[in-house]
C-alpha cells in the first residue's frame, strides 16, 4: 500500500515545467523566497531514493541505503517518488524560470533509500532511517508514506523531536486510507492533509482530528528519474511542500523549537472550512509568507484548548494564499494533535532552542 496516488513519470522541457508549478503561484513562493529561501537547513527525505536530478543535484548530499544491504549513499531511485518528494522541497532549477523549483530551493536534501519504490513503508526501516537522521544533523525529516508503529519507530520519533528535529508526515490517502495513518499521528509530528487547485479539501487527502495543516496535493509537478519530471497526486506532495516551508521558517528564526516552529506555521495557517481547527483541514492551508513575517505571540508552556483563537499580526502587508478562503490567515495556537497530545512533554521541545549546526557532507556535484 502506498501513501500517495503517483501518476506514471512524464517526460516536459525544463522551460515549461516551472509554469505547470501551480502550486507555487498560489503559495505565494517568490514572494517567500524574497525573505529567504532555506539556506543552511538540512531535510531528510526517507523515501525511495532520490535520483541526482540536474534541477536538485546541487543540494543533494550523500546519504544512505536502509534497503539493499545498506550499501549504498541515497542517490539512487527506481521509482521516482523519492526525487519529487526532494525537487519539491529543495529543487533549484536550471535557470531562469527554467526547471524544476522547490519550497526551499538553497535548502540541502539528506536523501535516505528505504524502501523500494511505492510499496509501503515498513516500520523498522522507517526507525532506521530516522535514526540516521538524527545523528546526521538533519534540521527537518519529511516523511511521505506511512507505516505500522513499533516500539523502535516511536522511539525513533520521540529522540528526533528531543533532538530538535522537526518531523513531518502524510496523514495518508483515500481509498487505501481511510484514518490518519502513522507516523503523522505521533504526538508532535506535523500531520499534513491536502488541498486542491482551488484551494478546496483534496479528495485523496484523509481527514481526522490529528490532522495539523494542508497543502496543494493534486496535480503537483517535480523532478523525477533520468533527468525527467512527474506528476503526482497525494498527501506525500503536501507533506514534501509542507517540509519545504518548515525549512523556510527555520533558515528565518535559527533559535526557534520544534514547538515553535509548528507554532508558528500552525498559527499562520489560512483558515478553512468549520471555524479554526477542523477534521479536514486542521488549522488550514500554510501561508508561506505569514509564516515568515507575521507577529506571533509566544507559545504558552501549557497548551490551551482549541477554542481559544489568538491574533497574528503579520510585520508586512501580507496575504494567504490566492485561492484560500476562510476570512484570512487562520489565528489559532496550537493546541491539538501533536502538542497537545504531549501535555507535559511540550517543555522538553521548548527547551531545545539552538539546533546542532554540523552538518553531514557537502553537497554532490557528481551524477
């Protein structure tokens, strides 16, 4: 079982791809990009391998292989999921206008090969790339499928999260899924569902209470294998975009949390649907430059209820995106899902305040 809806890789001319990118002109991304564009931060992406795409192979590092003996260095991939999840956060382009381009396009992929193309994720596997993670200085890990849960992966997660790590995930997809899946559900992961082209609940996007934010899910185009692109629909794609913004926040404001963070995009988040959080779109669709701008309160130590809206002051003119509705950014704290399924444990994420700055090796220029 997979976690996204993948259609079959097809081939497109760098410069006609950028503009088949809907999902940048409506998250407002060189808007974001003129705040910054995630250099220094290192994103884990443990998927199927990510291919040395000439619009990513920039920001590609060496990685590892979970799978196939564990012998190899993550720059490789059978199926293509691996290097959209990568282009998506991180793809630099090949010119003006030209390529390919990610969320945070001066951001440094860790590519982790573990599992083979789109079958499900499995647990150990999952744990071992994340263990990997963790003492490889990664700054984020987006994780695009789901899982079964075991002993070791919580463990895995939760030594993440106290390593300052944020760790993102796709809630899953329908039909296949028909809950939030694992590892999105885990207290203080950000569980993404998706949006469509007009900024409505994407019909492959599962909903629960669990879920944090949305992002556009359908129709979304990246890198792919042999130096060509793809075209995917899921909540792997959300939560690609998704871990691409988090990479903006933290190249913005190195000093905040994992809980901060999350905050901070949660709390900036365009609301949509039912009055703040909901079981379709969380605290609703991220705004990049919200994100990035707005005047956040604090986060309290203790979590309030879901009901106590706040306003987010934004430090420039500022707003969501295109096509998101709800009367504006979303002004909500965080209070359900991860947080505050933590409740007490929230102290040990807000004490972590600088996150390690050595960084695994420099980025590949061979492929």
């Amino acid at each position: 079982m997979v976690a996204t809806v993948v259609l079959p890789a097809a081939p497109a001319h760098a410069d006609r791809i950028r503009n088949d990118q809907w999902h940048l002109r409506y998250l407002k991304v060189a808007e974001a990009h003129r705040i910054t564009k995630g250099e220094g931060i290192v994103v884990s992406v443990p998927d199927t391998g990510v291919d040395p795409h000439p619009d990513l192979r920039k920001n590609l590092l060496a990685g590892t292989d979970i799978v196939n003996g564990g012998s190899g260095d993550g720059r490789q991939d059978r199926s293509s999921h691996g290097t959209g999840m990568a282009g998506l956060i991180a793809a630099h382009g090949s010119g003006e206008n030209r390529g390919a381009l990610g969320i945070a396009p001066q951001a440094r992929i860790l590519p982790i090969l573990g599992r083979i193309e789109n079958e499900h994720g499995d647990s150990d596997s999952l744990a071992a790339a994340l263990e990997y993670s963790t003492s490889n200085s990664a700054d984020v890990i987006a994780i695009p499928s789901t899982a079964g849960s075991s002993a070791r992966l919580q463990d895995a997660i939760d030594a993440a999260l106290k390593a300052d790590i944020v760790v993102v995930a796709a809630a899953g997809n329908q039909p296949e899924d028909f809950v939030v899946g694992y590892p999105a559900r885990h207290p203080g992961v950000i569980a993404v569902g998706g949006v469509d082209r007009k900024g409505n609940h994407a019909a492959v996007s599962v909903v629960g209470r669990e879920i944090d934010v949305v992002a556009p899910a359908t129709d979304i185009y990246s890198t792919s294998i042999d130096g060509k692109y793809r075209k995917g629909t899921g909540t792997s794609d959300a939560t690609a975009i998704v871990a691409g913004a988090v990479a903006l926040i933290r190249a913005r404001y190195p000093d905040l949390s994992v809980a901060e963070v999350t905050h901070r995009l949660t709390a900036t988040a365009v609301d949509k649907g039912a009055p703040g959080r909901d079981d379709e779109y969380g605290y609703g669709v991220i705004d990049l430059v919200a994100a990035l701008t707005a005047d956040v309160p604090p986060l309290a130590a203790e979590s309030p209820s879901a009901s106590a809206p706040v306003d987010v002051a934004p430090t420039t003119a500022v707003a969501g995106p295109e096509t998101g509705g709800g009367g504006g950014a979303g002004r909500w704290l965080l209070a359900t899902a991860g947080l505050a399924a933590l409740g007490g444990g929230a102290a040990w994420l807000l004490a972590a305040r600088k996150r390690r700055r050595a960084g695994p090796a420099s980025p590949s220029t061979d492929g």
